[in-house]
C-alpha cells in the first residue's frame, strides 16, 4: 500500500468481485490505531523473513482453496475499506491496527538478530505512526477489483486486489495479496505478498502474463 495453488490463471480468469462499496475516502477511516508501545515491542521481537514458495515459472505459489461466499467475505471487505481509507488518511497507527501481530512482525518487522537501543526504537516508531495530512483526492490510493476471494481449509481467506497509488510503481496497476484471519466476526491481515506474480526488484513493472 498492502500466499498461495489457487494459481496465477485460476487468479486472472476468476470474475472480479464488485467493490462499488468499499471506500477509499480518508473521512472512512475510523480505526483506532495501534499503540506505539505495542508496535515498539512486536519491532523489537526478532522473527525471521517469510520463505514464500515459488512454483516452477518463479512465481508465488498461493494455496488452493474454495471460493469465499458472501458472508466470508464480509468483514473482509470492511477490513480492506479500512485499509486504504487509513492509508489515505496517512494514518499508518490505523493501517496496522487491521494487522495480526505476527503480520507487523512478518511484514515491517523481520530481523535476523539485529539489536537496537529500545528507546531509539520507540522514538523512531512514535514519529513513524504520527499521522500526517489526509491525501488529496487525486492522489488516493484505490481499488479496481477484488480480483478473487478464496477460503481456506484454517478458515483464513486470501483475496487479490487489483490497485492503484500514485506513490507506488508510478500509479501503474498492480496485484496485491491479503490473507486474512477472522476472530470474532472481525478480520485481520495475516499475510501480505505485494505482488505475488512479480517478483522483480521494481515492484509492480514486469508482470507475468
């Protein structure tokens, strides 16, 4: 912004999943953002960096599963409008807020033993989740697509979202992957793979066909 066979035809020939009421406004972002203390601690934590599997062309293996009904896909849906609303908003407490605690660790926080000084750590995470001016409406990061919705055997659910954002690849259209956690009717994200069928080192520009 924001895993693994469903496979990269299954993903391209699926029907796109309307989200004509998913909002991307900053005035819809009404998560209550994550505590520097916490966010601080899980950074602090070492965890090592996710080995995705890759299939034979190189890509992402993402794993198979059935398609999400309606009622999966719910709080899915919302937890995504919080997403990009948030992250229009520049309220990256908020963003993360929508995250496991390993999906921060997996995702920003991953380190192979290096060590920091804690309070350096909790300065540098206070300014990083102070939130900023509200994008300008051209500027929006948005949705084109849930590109599809799959349920798996864990009850955890995947989706790939066809987006936009100015500040990434040049605006140029790209595919995200988001697996998601429910608990309690609420979902959060457990995994984040930018662009799954690229995995270049310019993010979002070579995509397989």
């Amino acid at each position: 912004m924001l895993a693994l066979p469903l496979s990269g035809a299954f993903a391209q020939e699926a029907s796109p999943i309307a989200v004509t009421t998913i909002s991307v406004d900053p005035a819809t972002c009404t998560t209550e953002g994550i505590s520097t203390d916490i966010a601080a601690e899980l950074l602090s934590t070492p965890v090592a960096e996710p080995e995705l599997p890759l299939t034979d062309a190189g890509i992402v293996a993402l794993p198979t599963g059935v398609p999400s009904t309606e009622a999966e896909l719910a709080p899915v849906l919302l937890a995504i409008e919080q997403l990009w609303s948030c992250n229009n908003a520049r309220d990256k407490a908020a963003v993360y807020a929508n995250f496991t605690d390993q999906a921060i660790q997996e995702t920003i926080g991953f380190t192979e033993g290096s060590s920091w000084d804690q309070a350096d750590l909790r300065a540098d995470v206070a300014a990083a989740l102070t939130p900023g001016d509200p994008r300008a409406a051209e500027e929006w990061a948005l949705i084109s697509a849930i590109v599809s919705a799959t349920t798996y055997e864990d009850g955890q659910i995947g989706v790939l979202i066809l987006n936009t954002d100015p500040l990434v690849a040049n605006g140029a259209e790209v595919q995200d992957y988001f697996k998601f956690v429910i608990e309690d009717g609420v979902a959060k994200v457990s995994q984040v793979i930018l662009d799954p069928y690229d995995l270049t080192p310019i993010y979002g520009f070579n995509k397989a066909a």
